[in-house]
C-alpha cells in the first residue's frame, strides 16, 4: 500500500463491509475520572438496548481499533469501545495500573445498566485488554455475564515480575509532517497483516499534531510504568472463552499450554487458524461471528 496523507485515497481499495462500518459513526462520550478523563465511544442498538457489550484495546492502541468491527455488533446489543488511560483520547495520568483501568471500565458499566435495562454484559478484550477484562470479570461478578479474552499473554501463577522489563522503551519523539510517521506506524510485536487497510485506518487515528509536530497518541510512560497483574488469578465465573491466533508470538507453544492448565476448568480455547497476535486485524470478520455467537 501506498502510504500519502489522504486517508480515503489510501483505504479505497478496502471492501465494501469495511467503508460500511467506518461511516457508521460513533457518539463520543466522556467519563469525569479525577485521576484522569476517559474518552469513549457508542454504538446504539437497532434491535435491542437490553445487551451490552465492552471492547477493550491493547497496549499502546485506542478505541478506533474497534471501528470495523462494532458497528457488526450493532444487531446484538449496544456497543462500547473505551479509549484505556493514557491511550487514544483519554487523558494521561501520573501512574498506570491495571486495576484502575478496570475500575475506569467498571465505572462507564454500572452508568450503563444505571441508564438502561441491560440484561447482559459481554466484555471483550484484546491482548492488554484481555487483562482488564478479566480482571473486570473476576473483580465484578455482579456486573459481567460473558467474557472473551483475545490473545492475551497471561502470565502464570508465581511469574516474577523481575523478569518483565515493561515493553519496549519508547521516547517521546515529534516528526515534521504527518506522512513521515504514518509511514513510521508499526504493529508490536512485529507482524505482518494481510490486511493493510485496516492497518492504515488505525494509523491514521493513533497520531496527532501539536505545536512541536505530529506524536504518537499514547503515553510514552506507560510502557515502562505500567503496574501489571503479577501473581493475579482471574477469578471469573461467567462463561469465558480464550480466542488466540494460530501463528500469534505471544500465545504459543509453552505459553498456550501453561493457559490451559491453569484456566481451562472456567474457560474453553479457540484457535483463529492464520492469524497472529493482532486477531481482529488479521480476522475480523471472524471476530464478529465469535462474538455474536456469545449471544445465541
């Protein structure tokens, strides 16, 4: 794909499934956090206000990610995607801790069962994502019906966290026109995607102009700061599935097994055959049906 600063030019070659979702525009809402804003956005129902369903991102990542894939849901139940903090629109924050980003996600919940009559709450989460799901689930069993965790690199029980070095070291750098980081837009960990449309789209809002020039969306801090779930055992008791790519770096081999064993008595494992760590890019429309799947 050529990569120029016209984004429809770029994507015209996507299918026509993909232009649907991406003009079916969200609301952007916003929830007051004193640690720290959260931005938001929703789907409504054409069918039915009683569902509700949570897209979570992954580290680095934004609620944008989900554009192609909610509007599909749309016939479920209501849909949000959260921008996690320090991400995408949100506001950054001194400190970044996995348990305040599911209470941020607990807190946008309960105002949507407070508002409407929802039945169910089915709370989806890639990669980071699929920590705080999980951590939301176990925490909140009161709040959350069903749960899919995406390719989420869960460490086992008794993991020394002395062993994690917090991701890649980013610093925060500026570039002087908008194509040069475009251009500079990778997925982490590196892997190739099939579909680049969908990549270019994500690009595309993962950048902003300030008046030092164009940077990425995220806090660079995070990455080293962040404070994970060590030694955390989900917990959850709805039903909960384990959606992992086939050719994914972080859910493999020894990895995959050691999930098995230690969630397989409260979660079933399904295997997306070609596709790698980024599930949702590399599959998306897969990604739906496993979703709405969840509510037959």
């Amino acid at each position: 794909m050529q990569i120029t600063n016209n984004l429809n030019r770029d994507i015209i070659e996507a299918p026509d499934w993909f232009h649907r979702a991406i003009q079916d525009k969200p609301e952007d809402k916003i929830l007051a956090d004193p640690l720290g804003n959260v931005s938001y956005s929703k789907w409504v129902s054409k069918n039915t206000n009683q569902n509700l369903i949570i897209l979570i991102h992954g580290t680095g990542a934004h609620k944008k990610w989900w554009d192609p894939i909610a509007p599909q849901l749309k016939d479920v139940g209501n849909i949000i995607a959260i921008d996690l903090p320090g991400m995408g629109c949100s506001d950054f924050r001194e400190k970044y801790r996995i348990k305040d980003f599911g209470e941020c996600v607990i807190s946008i919940i309960k105002k949507e069962i407070s508002d409407h009559n929802i039945k169910k709450v089915c709370i989806v989460g890639h990669s980071l994502g699929g920590h705080v799901a999980g951590y939301v689930a176990s925490e909140r069993k009161d709040l959350i019906t069903d749960l899919v965790i995406i390719d989420t690199f869960i460490r086992p029980p008794g993991y020394d966290p002395s062993q994690h070095k917090g991701g890649p070291l980013r610093m925060i750098k500026y570039y002087p026109d908008k194509e040069t980081i475009l251009k500079r837009f990778r997925l982490m960990p590196k892997q190739e995607c099939q579909n680049d449309w969908y990549v270019r789209y994500i690009a595309e809002h993962s950048i902003k102009k300030t008046k030092n020039g164009w940077r990425w969306r995220f806090d660079d801090v995070l990455f080293t700061s962040l404070e994970r779930l060590f030694d955390y055992k989900f917990s959850f008791t709805c039903p909960a599935l384990f959606v992992h790519g086939s050719e994914s770096l972080l859910t493999n081999g020894h990895i995959l097994e050691n999930i098995k064993n230690t969630y397989s008595d409260i979660m079933d494992f399904f295997e997306v055959l070609e596709a790698y760590h980024h599930v949702p890019l590399d599959k998306p429309i897969e990604i739906v049906k496993i979703i709405k799947e969840r509510f037959d």
